[in-house]
C-alpha cells in the first residue's frame, strides 16, 4: 500500500520522511559522497535497529516514493544518488529482531531477509513489492482529478496523473542504470508496449480503470489514452534497452504466457520478436503524429530508441 492519496494528518508521522526530506532539501551541489552516504546509513541503521525491521522497510519506502511523486525537480538525480548509496552498503543483521519470532519467519518467508539472517541492500530488501504496489495504485487512480468529492478542493499538491508521470520517469531512468538489479523489472516496459502499443484505438474501455465515461472528478478518455501513450514513451525511452538486452531464454522461462498474449494488432503468439519491435516503432511514428507537446516529443524520442536497436541489431 502507498499513502500518498491519504488525508495529510490522517497517519502517525513517518520517522523516515523527515530523513529523506531533509537531504532532498539541500541544493544539488552539496549531495556530496559523505553527505548522501551519512543518510543512507542513517536509515539502514533505523531499519536494523527496528523491533520490527518489516514495518520499517514499508516506512522508508514509502517515504522515498513519495518524495518521488510530489518532487517539483525535473531530476530524479538526488533519489538515485540516495537509492545508490543504499544498495552499495554492506548487508547488516537485525539488531532487536527475536530469533524464531513470527516477524523473523514472515521477513525470511518473503525473502527480504536472506537465509544468512542479514538484510542484503544490494537489493533492497522490500522495494520491488513496495514498488510494484505504489506503481499499481498510481496506474488504477491515474484518471482522478484530484479532487475529493466531500470537500470539493484537492488535498494533493499535483494531479494524480502528473504523480503517475513522475513515479515512471524515475522508475524507468532507474531501469536504464540499474538494470533488473535495481528493483525495476525491464518487464514492465514490455507490458507497457504490449498494452498501448499494441491495442487499436483508445486505451480506455469499459470496465478497465482508465475508462472515464460520466464520472465525476475523473479525466477523460482521451486524456487517459494521451497520459497512457507518454507513459509507454518514457518507458520505452529509458528502459527499452534493458528490455531488449535481457536473456531470452530468462524471458522464455518466468513470462511465457504474458510474452505469447494475443492482442489487438498482435497475434503471432512468438513472444519478444525483432518484429514485435518493429510494430512498435511503426505505432510510435504513428502516434508522433497524432499527439501534441510533450507526449508527441515523448513519442519521438521512444521511436528514435527503438528504431536504434533495430538498426544496430539488423547491422546497417
């Protein structure tokens, strides 16, 4: 879960947020090694020191994530140097964590402590499902205008849709660096193409979460399908190369059934294929000349990575 669209107030003050605001607010120019490395201790230790390391881990991410979403920075460069710092630390052991407790055996079951006992941070233990649970949430609420129905003004300090867009542009620049290592699949790229790319017309349709027909506080379809495409464009961007390098075989074996997953525009059932690629850079050309400003210049630079890879796997 994320409590980015809570009530401010309505939660217990997160010990973490205090940390990571206070190091987002100093200038660019003093994110400095000691300085970024000193914060990332800080918050290991508090998550090692914790009789429940678990909840701990639920904290700092969603005090991270949420630094993320109401940042007004077009630079994500100040979260990566933090989440960097992080995972190069040394794996620690739980200090007030009782051996064979119920909390032990759920962070062991879970695999966010590993079967040495210590916390790994080279892969940060909880992210990826607290990641996958922000981007979830963020994605279904995406068409909201944020706007709360009992008070008629907005509590939020940006769009739900501009949160969605900020959450992905970091997630994918994080992709782009860290590879699947940094808690990022290069899957979700795919499913991102899969599902605009390859469906005829709009995004939004019945029954599906972008679909905005008569509600109220919602935005349209064709502004969820605009917001859908610049999406699938960051994506491919800065994670289409991850995407592309990773083994097939890998592929083959843990996404089979999403990889074969007839669609719209897609029924060759082959999974990942030069082809496949190449259908996407044709719907990219297509949709550069159908949208406008940002997502046009989004569409643009998506087909220009993509028409990369082509280019240099075909030789020419």
């Amino acid at each position: 879960m994320t409590t980015i669209f809570d009530i401010p107030g309505t939660n217990p003050p997160n010990p973490f947020t205090l940390i990571v605001d206070e190091y987002l607010s100093h200038s660019a120019s003093q994110f400095s090694s000691p300085s970024v490395d000193r914060t990332a201790s800080l918050v290991i230790e508090k998550v090692t020191a914790c009789p429940d390391p678990g909840n701990a881990l639920y904290l700092l991410w969603d005090a991270f994530f949420n630094s993320i979403v109401h940042t007004t920075s077009t630079s994500f460069d100040s979260h990566l140097t933090l989440l960097s710092s992080i995972r190069a630390h040394p794996p620690t052991k739980p200090t007030n964590l009782l051996p064979g407790s119920d909390r032990e055996k759920a962070l062991l079951t879970s695999g966010h402590l590993q079967p040495d006992g210590l916390f790994h941070w080279s892969r940060p233990p909880l992210f990826p499902a607290q990641w996958r649970d922000t981007h979830d949430i963020l994605e279904a609420w995406r068409n909201w205008d944020g706007i709360r129905p009992s008070t008629g003004t907005s509590t939020l300090s940006a769009t739900p849709a501009e949160y969605f867009l900020r959450f992905v542009t970091f997630s994918a620049v994080l992709l782009s660096q860290t590879g699947d290592a940094g808690g990022v699949h290069p899957i979700n790229v795919f499913y991102a193409a899969r599902n605009i790319l390859e469906r005829q017309g709009m995004h939004a349709k019945e029954g599906e979460p972008g679909h905005t027909t008569g509600g109220e506080h919602k935005l349209d379809a064709q502004q969820v399908w605009e917001l859908d495409v610049r999406v699938t464009a960051i994506w491919l961007k800065y994670g289409g190369r991850a995407l592309w390098e990773m083994d097939g075989a890998y592929l083959r074996e843990h996404y089979a059934r999403t990889l074969d997953w007839k669609t719209d525009l897609w029924n060759e059932g082959r999974g990942l294929t030069k082809e496949r690629w190449d259908l996407w850079r044709g719907r990219l050309r297509d949709l550069e000349g159908e949208m406008e400003g940002e997502t046009q210049k989004a569409a643009r630079e998506a087909s220009a990575v993509v028409e990369g890879l082509l280019v240099a796997e075909e030789g020419i």
